[in-house]
C-alpha cells in the first residue's frame, strides 16, 4: 500500500512539472515596437539615423505607426527628393511595403505617419526587423524625444496584433564651449 502511494504521488509530481513546463513555454510573447537609438547624446548639427523596429511578431501583414518628435529641436531630413513633402524611407527587412499608403513626416507639426500593407501571395512576416527609417538633423540644444503615439500591427484578416511600444529620448546639450574674456585688475605696487 505505501509503494502504490508513493508511486502515485511520484506520477502526481511528474505530472504538475510537466503541466508547469509546459504552460512556460506556450506563454505568449508580446510584439514591441520601438525607436532605435531608444537615447543617445548629439549636438547641434548632428544627423542621426532613426529605425522603427517591430520585435517578436508573428503572421504580420500590415502596420500603421503615428508618430511625434520634437520640432522644436528635430527636423526630420526628406528621405525621397522625388516625391512633394518630407518622405521616411520604407525597410524590406521584415514586412515587405508591397502597398505603401502614407510615408510622411511634417516638420511643422512634428509629426510622422507611417502606413503599409502587403500584398497577396505575399507569405506574412514573422520575427523581428526594420518597418521603417529615417534621418533627424539635430537643431537646437534641449532634451528632444521621439514618440509612436498609435500603432496598429495586423494580420492577413485584418485583425489586430496587440504590441508595446519602447519610445526615445535623446539628450542634446549647449552648443558647446564657451570661451569669456579674462578681465584682471592690474595691481598697483606701492
């Protein structure tokens, strides 16, 4: 009677560290995405390359990412001459931008608006990568940041991918050295 009790509190205890591990390995893991570089230090007349990253997605299709940055000090620089406006430069590392329907950024607003779908029989994207970048030509001393204010991730059926989303801050100090005149008293010597 013992054996067969500690035989089934044996089978008991194999069963919940099976039943524990795998509950830990199906757990889902959230898409983030984010502003690569997330912080940084530049000066004044730096330009500074700027990726949207979208990481651990699965069966994504389309996105639709809305941005601000801070004009005041950020200006971002025209990724595609070609085209009227200020353009952000589409990425072919993940989702393929077989159908781009916005690519714009407003300096005056300090805005970016970011949309782009793929096209069948194009397979959906899995993984992490680039969506898009762009450059900002730094303009002024301040703290600046670049934010995704709303961010839509999509599958082939249009449904909604749920996802975070990492913003950046960048730190842009003074213009530098400042050099004062020296100013002495001549000493008088009695």
């Amino acid at each position: 009677m013992a054996y067969c009790l500690k035989k089934i509190i044996v089978i008991c205890l194999l069963l919940m560290c099976l039943g524990m591990t795998s509950a830990h390995t199906t757990a889902a893991v959230i898409p983030v995405v984010r502003v690569s570089p997330a912080a940084g230090t530049y000066d004044v007349g730096d330009e500074v390359l700027v990726e949207i990253w979208v990481d651990n997605v699965t069966e994504l299709y389309g996105a639709d990412i809305q941005m601000t940055f801070s004009s005041y000090n950020m200006t971002v620089l025209d990724g595609d001459p070609a085209l009227p406006g200020v353009q952000v430069t589409p990425s072919y590392d993940l989702l393929l931008p077989d159908l781009v329907i916005k690519k714009v950024a407003d300096n005056q607003l300090g805005t970016i608006w970011y949309g782009v779908t793929q096209l069948n029989p194009t397979p959906p994207a899995s993984g992490s990568g680039i969506l898009f970048s762009f450059k900002v030509s730094i303009t002024r001393p301040l703290a600046g940041e670049i934010v995704i204010v709303e961010q839509t991730l999509a599958d082939r059926n249009g449904v909604t991918i749920p996802a975070d989303v990492q913003n950046a801050a960048y730190q842009i100090p003074g213009i530098g050295k400042l050099f004062l005149p020296l100013i002495s008293e001549a000493l008088s010597v009695p």
